[in-house]
C-alpha cells in the first residue's frame, strides 16, 4: 500500500490520478490533496477517499509545501502549474518521498537543482508524462549507461501541415483543437502547435535521464500511438505504445516497476486501423524546437527564462495581443537579452523567470 | 569475457555469430566451434579466433554433445539443423552452461523438456531470432508475472496479398523470394511463406516465456521494422524495433542484459521512409496457425509431429510433388493419425519426429 500525496487534486492530472487509485484501492491511500480554486470538488475528492483535514489544502495560499513534506507519505505527486511546483518538489525530495512529476516547469527551470535534491535524498524522480514515462518504461532492463539515444514523439500538433502564411494569421481557436490528446489544458495545447511542448520536453529528458540534449531527438509521429522510443549502444530499440490515456503513465510512476491491472482501456495493435508514420520535425516552421535546444545548452538559468517567457508569449497569443509566429519571436528576445547565472539557486530561478515575464510582457 | 562455443559454426547464424565476436574481442572468446558440411570455412574460422582442436568438431559424425559439454565454456550457440540440437541444447543446460538458441525444434519438439532442464540446472535459454529476442528484450524490465499478452510480428511471407488460386498454383520460386529479411534458408523461407514459421514461434514463445498459446498473438507487420510486442497487465505495451540483422539478437542473447556498440548499422526512426502497418492474420488462407496452435494445445508429442510433418512437406514442395495448399493438408493428416503421448522423453519426441517424416513421405 503506498501512501499518495496530490498537489493540484482538482486538475486533469491530479482527478485521472485520483480515478487510477480509485482502479487500485489495494494499492493507493490517497492521504493529501491541495486544490487552488475548486473546493467544492476538493471536499468531495476527500470525502470519497477519507483524507482527513491535515491532508487538505486549499485556496491561494495552499501551503503546499508543508503538504508536500506530509508525515507518514511515500509519494507527492506534483501536478500543479508554476513555480510553487518548484519549491513543493524540492521539500517533497527533502523530506525523502519519492515525487511523480506532472508539472513541467520543475525540470525545465529547475532540472539541476532538482535531480540532485533526489540524489542526495536517495528518492527518485517518477516522469508522469506520456513521453518521458515511456522513456523510462524502455530503459528499465538495461544498465544506466546503456541509452545511445532517446527520440520523444510528437503528435506535430494541429498546424503540422499548414505553411508559414496559414500558420502567420493562425488564431488561437485554431490551435486549440488537438488532434490526438482530448482535453488538454489551453496552454499546453499551444505548446503543442509551436512544438515548444516538445522542447520542454527535451530538457525535461536531458535531466530525467541524464542526457547530453543531442542525445535526445524528436520525431514526428501525428498517431500518438508511439510515446517514445530509445536507442541502446548495441542498436536496439525499445519502444512504448499506447493508447492517449494519461492513467496509465500516472499508475506507473506510482507502482513502478509493478504493472497491475486498473482495467484501462487496452491497445490492440492488429486493429489500429492506421498506419504509423514517423518524420523529422521542419525547424524552420517550429523555431521553438531549436530555441529549447539553446536555452538547455547555455543552461543556468536560460531554461527558466525560455519557460517564463514563452508563458507570457503564449497568453498573449490566448489574448490576440501577438500572432502565433510572434511567439518564439517573444522567447528569443528575452533570451538575447539574458546572460544566464550557472548553477542557479531556486531564488536565482525565480528571479530570471519574473524578469523574463516581464521582459514579454511589459509593452502590452 | 564470456567464452562461447557456437554448434553450426558454418551456417547462418554461426557465421554471423562470429562476425558479432569479431567485433567485441573484449567480451566474447569463441572456445568451440562444429561444422557437418563445410570443413574448408571451418578451418579458417578455428585459425581466425584462435580455437585448438579440442574445440573443433566437423563431419557428419560430429560429437556434438561432447561440444556442448566443452569445459571452460559459458554459453553454447545452438545454431545447427534438426534433432541433434534438442540433444546439445539438453547436454549444455545439464553441463550447466547458458544457451543462446537458434534452432527452432528445440523448443517447438522438446520445449517442456528443455526448460525444465534449464530450470533444474540454474541456466538460461535465451533466444536467437529477431522475434523471440524482442520479447525477451521487452521483458526484461517488469516484474515475471506481468504479462499480459505476446504480439509475434510477421512480415506476412511473399503471399500475403496472394489470393488462394493464386497461392494454389504457387511454385517453390515464388515463396523464395522473401520480401524484408534477405539471405534465409530455403526451409525456413517456405514457413515464412505458409506462416508456420510464425506457428511455430508461437510454439517456442510459449515455452520461453511460460505463456499459455491464448495470450500470444501473431500481428502482420510487413515492414518487418517492430520485431514484436509485449502487452502488460497495465494496459502498456513495450515494443522492440531495428533493422533486419541477426547479428543483434545474437549479440543481446550472448552479452545480456548488457548493450555494447558492436558497430552494428543503426535504424534511424526518423527516416524509415515508410508507414508501418499492423493487420490480424488471415487464418482462413494460412490454416498452418491453427495447426500450430492445436499441436501446442494437445502438447505432449504433438508439437514434434507438426514440425517433422511440415518439414517434410516443405520438403515435397520444394521438389515440386506437392502443391503449396498441400502442405498443412498434409501436416494436419498426420496430426490427425498421431495419439499424443503427455510429457515425452527425448525418445518418444524423436520417434514421434520420425514417424510424422514417414506418414508425409511414405507415399512419394
């Protein structure tokens, strides 16, 4: 029985959670949720799952931190938008729990910081993410130091066939309908259409998995059949596959390396009805893939700023303020204008992240 | 170091065996190496890497027993045609040595047999062949009893948009020309063709990964790109891909579970240039499947009769004295004829082996 933590119980990854614990009452004591503006839902969600009071946070002033280091917890799963998913990550590592990570911001701004927080606390960063628990789903039978190379697949997103014109006059209700992921947030689905989701992505992986970023490359595979694949030193690959269905990669961080039934819908590969097609991504029509490749390279600070400002870029675009190729546009201005502090304090990270936010947003 | 001694040395498999210990003389010492026909290239081959004679079998009086035995080495390569390999392949795992397995009878004739002598004596069987070692590969991460369900790939053989006039009329031309894996025996391209081959993986399948026939699956996948599938418990299914070249599933089988760079050519997903397509068999044009799976399912001696029978059908298609239909007709006659006997000795499967021979031959 191991004993769960949410951090954002009311959003899509934290009730799919809630819906896989639910599949596994043998399994899962859900003993701590936090909720920022639904708590109606929250005090239902304790109900059905008997979480007492001390495990209940809610409101703007959630204190997430001292829910993430919760007596008696072995994992805090951190799906929760922000920079407070930073600081909950880290007291959650502290406190020696293992955290399942939702949250992308964690990595990308803060990957170093955070990896060596589950190292010197001997605990372990769990991907829940269809991509990276993929990733880590291939590389479990073979040693560490096997992986020649990790490719995360991209669905290509809804304008991976238009041209630049079409893509320059893109409003946000076009981006908004996602081909293959139902429901998806309205922010990581324009992530998804500039691709930047995917160069998140990539330095999400650099740091999970220990990678130099050429090690790591992206194929466009527009079924979402495929969640990643990884090349070993002797030629093999390994891929995972499976249906869009965020459950099963959140049951797997939580039980890893257990692979118990929760009853979820199931792939049947003789009847998938499509062929799978895989491409190089155009980085020219997706300059966002590159300038995730920059920002992890420079590191530091950079990967906080890239993550800041494409935010505030892409609420403008939400806003019809700037146009959907104005986006990485806004990124690479705050970037050049960025001399990125090395090995960065969690202080330094959130300072670069408001200064970026600000850089984006201060003419609008 | 792990020192290897390879039981058809000249053949398919043993050469490419020695290509891959070519490549890692760090890893792999070739102590011993046997050879019926090609005495010339088997002389080379004990210069080349170095074996004394005490390690050189040749002729069709070979010992391979004693081979199999050999002192000092750690895993044998049983990579030799017929029924003299269920002998070596018992003999090494009695001695106590690993087995990296090419030879399908083996396992199809005398699989109850093989890995109760394996699991006796504390060693492995680990598969030769691009199928079997994804699974293997695929596996290897989760816990023993996670499996759901095995998805064998099949190219689908040079008939599978054949109708059935037209693979009535076929001649032994026709189905040696096998559209994704080049160089195979002339035998085993006719299974290919029939899909016994995929019959009789499932057959071995079921014995390496004690799996009941049920939940392993034949998937047609022309490409020949996914070597197979795993469907576990969870919901999730783990594939393993690369190009079509034996010399990684040899490698795998003899550095498990380590991933060395052998140089081997890579797959490069990103330009495999084609869709990859999955589709059920058609069991009603390929009736060798369920003859596979009712041999497994009667067990006992059965499996040997459905693989002597088909060999020596595929030997009366290939001199033209009966139609390629005629072949599972004629397997199943003789299955039809045989009284399984339950858990057989080495010498109940060999003279049930010999007997099926005589039922499909006397007439001819």
């Amino acid at each position: 029985m191991k004993r769960i933590v949410i951090l954002g119980a009311t959003g899509s990854i934290g009730t799919q959670t809630l819906d896989v614990a639910r599949r596994l009452p043998e399994r899962l004591r859900i003993v701590g949720l936090s909720a920022r503006h639904n708590e109606e839902l929250l005090r239902r969600q304790a109900h059905e799952f008997d979480v007492p009071p001390a495990g209940l946070e809610c409101g703007e002033e959630a204190d997430l931190v001292r829910l993430a280091r919760l007596d008696g917890a072995d994992a805090v799963v951190v799906a929760v938008a922000g920079a407070v998913g930073i600081r909950a990550t880290l007291a959650a590592l502290e406190a020696g729990k293992d955290v399942a990570l939702a949250t992308k911001e964690v990595l990308v701004a803060a990957g170093e910081l955070v990896m060596a927080a589950a190292r010197t606390n001997g605990v372990r960063v769990l991907p829940i993410d269809s991509e990276h628990s993929a990733v880590f789903q291939c590389v479990q039978g073979s040693p560490a130091d096997s992986v020649e190379k990790v490719w995360l697949t991209a669905s290509g997103g809804p304008f991976r066939e238009w041209g630049r014109d079409r893509m320059a006059a893109a409003m946000p209700a076009d981006a908004l309908n996602h081909p293959t992921w139902p429901a998806m947030g309205r922010k990581i689905t324009i992530d998804s259409a500039t691709l930047m989701n995917k160069g998140l992505e990539t330095i999400e992986a650099r740091w999970l998995f220990d990678l130099p970023m050429e090690r790591i490359g992206i194929v466009i595979h527009p079924q979402s059949v495929i969640h990643s694949l990884v090349v070993f030193h002797d030629g093999s690959v390994l891929a995972q596959l499976g249906l869009p269905d965020m459950r099963l990669p959140i049951e797997y961080a939580l039980l890893h390396p257990e692979r118990v039934d929760a009853g979820l819908p199931r792939l049947d590969i003789a009847r998938l009805g499509t062929p799978l097609t895989f491409d190089p991504p155009d980085e020219a029509r997706f300059p966002c893939l590159a300038l995730a490749r920059r920002a992890a390279q420079s590191g530091g600070t950079m990967p906080a700023v890239l993550n800041a400002a494409n935010e505030a870029a892409v609420g403008l675009f939400l806003e019809e303020k700037i146009t959907f190729p104005a986006i990485p546009e806004w990124i690479e201005r705050a970037m050049d204008a960025h001399a990125p502090q090395p090995r960065p304090t969690l202080t330094q990270i959130l300072n670069a992240d408001a200064w970026a936010r600000r850089q984006v947003t201060q003419d609008f």
